[in-house]
C-alpha cells in the first residue's frame, strides 16, 4: 500500500509488517519499526535499492561512503574476496589506489582507480612495477610475453632488428635503453630492446618459460609443455633432467653445445639422392601428403638453385605440415611464402601446382636470403630466422627435423 508517498506492506492478516523482512514475488523487501519500506540504504550487511528491493548479485555505488559495493547471490556484501579484477576490503569497500596482498594468494596486487588490478608494467608514484596477466606483483621481472601479433626489437639507436610473434618469452638484457618506453631484452641470440607496450612481465615459477634439458642421450630445448625439440647429443657435462636456460641456445653454464644444422651452409649439396629423400614420408609414416615422391624435384632445386635439398624437405614439413596443411592444398605453398602473421592463409602466394612451389621456393630463398649472405638457418642474430619468420625457434625447428631425417635415413649429411 502506497500512502502519503511511502510504502507499506500489510500480511495475509491484515496486520502492517513491521521490523522485518518480506519476500513479495521473489524479492525481499525491508519494513522499518513504522511500518514503512526502507529504500537506498543499509541494513546491516544488505542494501535496499531506490525500489526498496534488496540487491542482490550487483555492483551498487553509495554515494555517502563514496565507494562500490558488490552484493553477492543472498545479499550480503562481499568482504575481503575478489569479485573478478576487483577487490572488496572489510566492510565490502571496493579497493581502488592502492596496494593488497592476499594471504590466500600469498601475492601483492595494485588496484587502479577503476579498481580493477594492474597487468603488465605499471607505474605508481612514478616507479615502475611489472605484474603477471592475474595481477600478481612480480618483485623482480625476468621475464616477459609478446602480446601483439608480432613485435619488433630494436638497436640502440632504434633500427628494426628483428621481430617476434605473439606469446614470444623473452628475457630482460643487461643493456641501457635511452628510452623510458623500451626496455632491454635477450631472445634467441639476439639483444636489443623492445617497446614495454608489447610486453607483458611474467613470473617463472607460475607461467612456462622455454628452457633446455638432457633426457641422457639427447639435449632438448622445451619450448612450451607439448613441444620438444632434439637439439644435440648428450654430454656428459649435463645433468639429466636439469632445466638450463640460456639467451642463444649455445652457450650454457657450463658447455656449449653445437646444432649439427643451425648452422650449416645451405648452398652445401645434400649427400642423399632422390630416392634416398622419397624414403622419408614413409619412415616418417607421413600419409596423404602432397610432396611424398617429390625427392627428384627437391634434388632439381637444389641442383638449379644451389639449395640444399635435405633443408628444402625439412622446410617444407614444418610450414606445411609434411605438405598436409590447407595452404599446401590450395595454394601449393609449402614454404609459408608471404603468409603473414595477420593473415596467412589469405596473403599466402600461390603456385601453379606442387613442382613449381618446390622450384618456385627454392628459387626465391636464393634470391631473398642466400645472395644477401643469409645462407644457414640461424637465430634471431644471424641467418635466415632473422627475416623469415617471426618465430623466434623457426631455423631450430627446422634444424631439428633435418636431424631427424638424417638420423633416419644414415647419417650421411
């Protein structure tokens, strides 16, 4: 009932309900001591709405304390919890400018004016923090994650050295930067810096960094939880099942090892013929792919085009999926030719059948990157990885497999 602009409730027995609460079709309502429908205000842990209905799962601002509030399912505000990227302090303040640790978490996270909390680097009565993607405040930031498509890394002197894809970790440099918007890096053999608004710090003990590790006959570089790569024999400098880290992939604490491939000249002939080649897919068990019994051809290229056809083999298996991916299908593109990071099934050239995307790509890395002296596979630093992709262990892939193939097929090259 409404009456002289105020709400009351009368029961099934007539009687106004005072001093309680009433659920009237599903939400819950507040009757003070007069009777009347309590309405933007507290009572105790719960909130009545400018309705008079209790919130209820909802985010409320009050004017009087100048601060949010977030009501959980029942009602109550929520009280040193977190509510998504928002903290609620004792009381049910959400916390805003200011610093938390959470004994649940054990961790320090910054919450922003928006209270939300702060990811990636962030300054703060003018120094700056870094913080993991989940907020946590990393005290000492060794690491960091790519967060665009693809970022660059710069000289000194702000020259485009290289550039790296998205989710690239890489390590922080010993260098100066003269930039307060850049800070230094190590990845894949090469040093220089990147922008911090590409990059994002990580902690190591809670998010995988690539790392290397000897299983007691071969040494392997990690490169996530699903993905391994055989490097290099085992020495017994090695501690088996260790993690090893370093910033080229070849000098260790240590040792130093030395990928039979990385850097290999690919001008240098392969000592295996056409047939030997056509032998791989089968002792690879590679089915349904488009460049099996090519070995005459990958041998024409390397004939024609002073290539190396074992490299040509394991370049194309690991752009093309041993010549099985949708590009390699349509396009005849085995070699991931003008496949961009943004788009690239769609920027991807196209030959006219499987022989000429062989010919044709033998032909363009040796016009490209051979003749301007990009002749192994490199890293970051130096070879074709420099240029060729974004991926900063694409030449140690490629690498890899042709330690495979040529531990299959004897050993020859």
């Amino acid at each position: 009932m409404k009456i002289s602009d105020k709400w009351y409730y009368a029961t099934a027995s007539g009687k106004i309900s005072r001093n309680k609460w009433e659920k009237i079709k599903g939400t819950w309502y507040y009757f003070n001591s007069d009777g009347v429908m309590a309405s933007s205000q507290w009572k105790s842990d719960y909130y009545l709405k400018d309705s008079g209905a209790m919130a209820e799962k909802e985010w409320i601002f009050d004017k009087s304390y100048n601060s949010w509030f977030y009501l959980k399912s029942g009602g109550a505000y929520a009280s040193r919890e977190w509510i998504g990227s928002y903290y609620l302090k004792s009381g049910g303040y959400m916390a805003k400018n200011e610093w938390i640790f959470d004994k649940d978490y054990d961790a320090w996270y910054y919450l922003k004016d928006d209270g939300r909390y702060v990811t990636g680097t962030f300054t703060i009565k003018g120094k700056e923090y870094s913080f993991q993607n989940n907020g946590k405040w990393i005290s000492e930031a060794k690491y960091y994650k790519v967060k665009p498509i693809t970022a660059y890394v710069y000289s000194a002197s702000g020259e485009r050295l290289s550039y790296v894809s998205q989710g690239t970790i890489v390590s922080l440099g010993d260098a100066q930067s003269k930039k307060d918007s850049q800070i230094p890096v190590n990845i894949s053999g090469l040093s220089g810096f990147m922008n911090k608004s590409d990059l994002v710090a990580i902690d190591k003990d809670s998010e995988f960094v690539p790392h290397y590790t000897s299983d007691g006959k071969y040494f392997y570089h990690e490169l996530s939880p699903y993905v391994s790569l055989r490097v290099a024999p085992h020495s017994s400098a090695m501690t088996i099942g260790k993690k090893y880290y370093s910033t080229d992939g070849i000098h260790f604490d240590g040792f130093t090892i030395e990928n039979p491939f990385l850097f290999r000249n690919l001008t240098k002939p392969s000592n295996y013929s056409a047939a030997e080649l056509d032998k791989v897919y089968s002792l690879m068990n590679i089915r349904d792919s488009r460049l099996a019994g090519k070995g005459a051809i990958f041998k024409e290229a390397e004939k024609r085009y002073g290539v190396n056809a074992l490299y040509l083999m394991a370049h194309s298996a690991l752009e093309s999926a041993w010549g099985r991916s949708q590009i390699a299908k349509d396009k005849n593109n085995f070699f991931g030719i003008a496949a961009y990071d943004s788009s690239p099934y769609a920027s991807a050239k196209k030959f006219d059948d499987v022989d000429k995307g062989i010919l044709g790509a033998a032909k363009w890395i040796r016009e490209n990157y051979i003749d301007y002296g990009r002749d192994h596979l490199g890293n970051k630093a130096t070879g074709m990885n420099v240029r060729y992709a974004s991926d900063p262990y694409w030449g140690e892939k490629i690498a890899s497999i042709m330690m495979t193939i040529n531990s299959k097929l004897g050993g020859k090259d």
